[in-house]
C-alpha cells in the first residue's frame, strides 16, 4: 500500500513575498506567473475574471488547478498557455513568455474533447500536427514517430481506427498521444477527462500518471475533483471566486507511484477532506462578495 511522505512545498506566493525568477537561475520554476490579473470586457463594463495571481511549477512537478466551475482555472491556463495575454503580471514557461514558448513548440495542450478529426484514422490524427509544424520532416519519420506515440499510449492496435470506432477514453488518449509526438516540455490539461464516466476517469488518471512518470514532463491539470487532483497531483493549488484567485497551495504527500489503493489511505482522505473544506469557505466567500 502506497505511504505517505513529507513534500516541499511550492507555488503561489503572497503578493508581499513576490520575487523575480531570473531564467538564468538553475532552481528557477519551469513556470511562473507574477501579479497576474486578466479583465474582460462585457457590455461595455470591464469585468475582473482574475485577480493578483501568483505561480510557480517546478521542472517535472505536476500541478492541478482546483475549484468550482466558472472560478478561472482554464482562463489561468490559456495564460500559462499563451492563448491570453493577462492585463496585468508577467507569465513564463521555461525562461521565456508563453507565446514563445509555443512557437517552439515547447508547450502541449489538451483540452475536454479530443477534438480528433473524424475522416481520419488514430494515427493520421496523432501525426496531423507533425505535418502542420514541420513541413521538412521525412513523411516515413513523421509516421514512426505516431506510432511510437501510439505505443506508449497503449493504441498500437487502434492505429487505422476512426475516431467513432474508438472510446472516449481511447480518444483522449489519441489526443495526448498527438500531443506528445511534438516533444512539448510542458502539457496543458484543461479539464481532459471531464466528459468521461468515473471508472474511466480514474483509468485515464492511472494511465495519465504512468506517462507523467515515463517522461517527466511538467504538468499543469484543470479540474473541479477533488479526488481526481490529489490522486495526481504534487501541488493543488485551490481557487476561489469573485475575481478568481489563488487561496491555497497544497503540498500532496503521498508517494509515487499511486494506485488504486491510494483511494484508501488515511492520508488521502484527509487530504480530500481539508481541501473540500477550503472550497467550500471560498464558494462562501465568494457568493457573499
């Protein structure tokens, strides 16, 4: 049976605690956001979705975004993401800002629905990317790449499948495979199980963490399971609402690898508890404001 162990902490900080991470620094954070605010304009009056943010994910680290829906986590993501650009505060993936980080195709991003193409195949889907991104890449090195892809999500014998022969979980699974295939440093998961049922849920959870340990990839997860984020997780970092913020950085201590029997530990229920705990003191906080 997994155990548990005294973790690190790391994440947001106050704002009076604040420091820069110079890139050049060996125990800089892989990412980081600094003062971050984002405002929308919604009928001519500008709306605060975001307020005052403050990151740090460690290289490797694993990272879930916890709170209720419609709290800003996937607005923070885009952020990290380089699909927004906040109003205030300053953002960095791997030394430079997101934008370029994607440009370098440094950063991969899933999102709840595969979005796979349906007149394709599973590996003509995982491949689609290497095509739009290196034009100059051998077609014969593009193809064994996917496959190799296809492997290592476990679909080697789904590859001439179509996206309606295949399973929600198989999909998903597709999607991080084609993810995978560009090399990211970094993969963004914008609530990516979402729209599965609760036993595939925790076998992508399983599988998700079996890749996360095999590449070592830095991970930031969106979610609103509380389960679901301390299974995975090092760090959950908690938001809350009205404008969305950081209200608590939580360092997961249980060990690696996690298993089913996880789920039964003290420690997990104990962590699942207090978290819930703060969610619900921050719903309370934030309807009241």
């Amino acid at each position: 049976m997994t155990s548990a162990r005294a973790a690190v902490p790391t994440g947001a900080t106050s704002s009076a605690a604040r420091a820069a991470a110079p890139a050049s620094c060996p125990d800089a954070p892989h990412i980081w956001a600094r003062g971050v605010s984002m405002d929308f304009h919604v009928a001519g009056r500008i709306h605060r979705v975001l307020h005052d943010v403050d990151l740090q994910v460690p290289k490797g680290g694993f990272v879930s975004l916890l709170g209720p829906s419609g709290c800003g986590k996937s607005t923070l993501l885009k952020l990290l993401a380089g699909l927004l650009a906040p109003t205030e505060g300053e953002v960095s993936v791997g030394g430079m800002t997101p934008m370029e980080a994607v440009r370098q195709r440094r950063i991969g991003i899933i999102f709840q629905e595969a979005t796979l193409l349906p007149w394709k195949t599973a590996l003509e889907n995982v491949e689609m990317l290497m095509e739009v991104t290196d034009k100059r890449r051998p077609r014969a090195e593009i193809r064994d790449r996917a496959r190799e892809m296809l492997r290592l999500v476990g679909l080697e014998q789904a590859e001439d499948k179509r996206p309606a022969q295949l399973s929600g979980g198989m999909r998903q699974r597709v999607s991080i495979a084609r993810a995978l295939a560009l090399d990211p440093e970094v993969l963004m998961m914008d609530e990516p199980f979402g729209a599965l049922d609760a036993i595939t849920r925790e076998e992508m959870c399983d599988f998700l963490l079996e890749i996360w340990e095999r590449t070592r990839k830095t991970i930031v997860f969106v979610t609103h399971t509380i389960d679901e984020a301390v299974f995975l997780s090092r760090n959950v970092v908690v938001m809350g609402t009205n404008p969305a913020r950081v209200i608590e950085n939580m360092p997961i201590t249980l060990d690696y690898p996690r298993n089913e029997d996880t789920y039964a530990i003290p420690a997990f229920g104990q962590t699942t508890a207090h978290l819930r705990r703060i969610l619900k003191e921050g719903h309370r906080a934030g309807r009241s404001a």
